[in-house]
C-alpha cells in the first residue's frame, strides 16, 4: 500500500492489539504470536513471513524500518478490557512491554508502505535484533518500538554488559575460620559495589549500575568444594564503555573468574535528525507536547545504532513504569493516538524518497 492509502478500520486495529496480547509470547515461545502477525500483513494485502530465528518479516519502504519485540516477560494478567475514570484500559502481559508499540507499528506499516519487523528475543539476549543486523540491508531511518508514551520520544539508553562470576574452595568443617567459596563472592560483590557502581546521588543515565540478578552456592556434588556463583548485570552509561566497564571489574578479582555474555553499547542519538524531527512535527499535530526522554535501562535500539549509522529513536505508547509489572495495561485512545503519529511520521520519509 502506499503513504496516502486510507486508514484501517478501527475495529480490525484493536482487534490486533487485544488478540496478539491475547497469545502468550514468553521469550523463547514466540512463534504463535509471530504467525498471527504475519497472518494480518497477509489479509491486508502484504508480504510477510518468519525468518530463521522467527522475526516477522514484512518489507517495504525502506526510508523507514519500523520495529518492536514480540516477546515479553513471564508472567499470566487475564486479558480483559476496562473503563477506569472514562478511559479503555487493556490489560494483559505486553500490553505494554512491547505489544502495544508492536501492533502500532503494524497498522503504520500496512497504512503506509513502511518497512516492518518484529523481532524475537528482546528480554533475553536480543537474538531477533542481532540476526536482523547481519541479514539485511540497512534502512535509511529506524524507529525501534518501546514505550515511550504517545508524546515521548527516547533518544538515549545506557548499555548492557552481563556475565558470571564463580569461585571455588576445597570444602572444610564450618567451624573452621577460613572463608569459603560463597563468602568469597559475597565478598568480591561487597568491592564491585564499592568501586564499580558509580554516585548513586547523581543522574541515573550517567551512572554505572551493578546488579545480582542470580546467585547460587553449596558444596560441590563430589562433596570435595565448596563452590559460588554470582550472575551480574551492568549497565553502562554514554560517557562509558563495555571494555572499560570489564577491566574494572576484572580489577577486583582477588579469587575466581568471570565469563562475560557479549555487551551491548550504550547509545545516545541526535534530536536534530529529521526523524526526531518529524516525530516532533507529529506529536504536536496530534496534540501532543514532544518530550525528549533518556532510559537508564537497555532496548534492541542500542543493537541497532551499534552496527547501522542511521537517525534512530525509540517511541511506543503505554507508561514505561507499567513494564513487567503485575498491573500492566494501556490505555487504548493512546494506542491510537500513537498509530496517527507513526502514520504521520512514515507519510512523511516515505514521501520524500519517492
């Protein structure tokens, strides 16, 4: 379809929403989700299909690649519709994180042309968006799916550098005053807090967060150590780097080793694009008021604008502060108010390619 197609009929652009929210789509289980995504680019007259790693497919203008995450976190809320003071709230895992922006997007790119894929793995390892990176042609704008609320657009995130720290001790009577394996780690992430982390008084997005996200400890199965594991996660703001991050970590190991995941750089785009401002241009048409924002958490936009030198944001409705959390739900009016302003901003690059 082309830029001034006419707009989908609004009962068929909820219907996506409340059905894709519907299908469980836990990391790792997005297959049934992601075929009926490309089941609605098929009935609107478009070519789609999965890719190796289960992205949703959908090609078409490339002056704009739209994208989101179709998996979500664990975690079952009864999918259902309510009227909270006046306004349609959807509630459901994803609604959200990231559904709500997903099936945006997927009504902009079937009313304009614009190119679409929804990627896999996003709360995970970002798998979809790594094999995106490597097995397309890159678009000459990408606006990467999160919410950001209908008037928000996310121009920064901090990066992400994960790993395990283990350490092993040979197994000893407790009553012997020799630390063992698991003291040792908890020793070694009382110094990362200390000299790693950065000012917790100072702005969030600039600091260096370090946190446990696992840990694990016990004698060994031969009975013969005593054995610790802790799994980390930091992120890592703009004035940093994943190199430099790891050598300061590395620098507390008194005992033990650490095996790194691969990071993902932080990433901080320019508001003076012509996509950010088309994205402001919309906003305001819509009647809305643009916010700049910065997340201090981490998004597949970071994997993009790490391998492809393109204008990139990040936008997507629903309250951010509803991501994974038990009450997740979004309010439908900007739902739609997000898809009129997708729709806008896509009318406008591909308009200017032709």
């Amino acid at each position: 379809m082309s830029a001034d197609s006419e707009t989908m009929d609004p009962e068929t652009v909820r219907d996506l929403l409340i059905e894709t929210v519907s299908i469980p789509s836990v990391s790792g289980d997005e297959r049934d989700a992601a075929e009926h995504l490309v089941g609605f680019f098929e009935n609107q007259g478009r070519e789609a299909w999965l890719d190796p790693v289960g992205n949703v497919r959908a090609p078409g203008d490339d002056s704009v690649l739209l994208t989101s995450h179709v998996d979500t976190v664990p975690g079952e809320i009864p999918v259902r519709v309510e009227r909270e003071d006046g306004t349609e709230m959807l509630w459901g895992r994803g609604a959200v994180d990231a559904t709500g922006p997903l099936c945006a997007m997927a009504v902009a790119a079937v009313e304009t042309g614009a190119s679409f894929v929804g990627v896999v793995g996003e709360e995970t390892d970002s798998r979809g968006a790594r094999y995106l990176v490597e097995d397309r042609e890159v678009p000459d704008a990408v606006v990467n799916g999160e919410p950001s609320g209908a008037d928000g657009i996310t121009l920064g995130y901090r990066g992400m550098l994960s790993g395990r720290y283990g350490v092993q001790t040979a197994s000893a009577h407790t009553s012997r005053p020799e630390p063992n394996a698991i003291q040792r780690a908890m020793a070694w992430w009382g110094r990362i807090e200390e000299s790693v982390a950065t000012d917790p008084e100072g702005p969030v997005f600039e600091s260096v967060t370090a946190k446990p996200v696992g840990v694990e400890g016990g004698v060994a199965d031969d009975g013969l150590a005593v054995e610790a594991t802790i799994d980390a996660g930091f992120r890592i703001p703009p004035s940093s780097s994943a190199d430099e991050l790891r050598a300061a970590v590395e620098n507390e190991l008194a005992e033990g080793e650490i095996e790194w995941n691969d990071p993902i750089p932080p990433t901080m785009q320019s508001p003076r694009t012509p996509l950010a401002r088309a994205f402001r241009v919309a906003i305001r048409a819509e009647g809305g008021d643009p916010r700049l924002l910065r997340k201090t958490g981490t998004s597949d936009m970071n994997v993009y604008a790490g391998t492809w030198d393109r204008p990139m944001v990040t936008y997507g409705p629903g309250d951010s502060a509803l991501d994974h959390a038990p009450e997740e739900r979004l309010d439908l009016a900007e739902y739609d108010r997000s898809i009129a302003v997708l729709r806008r901003v896509c009318t406008e690059l591909c308009g200017e390619s032709q």
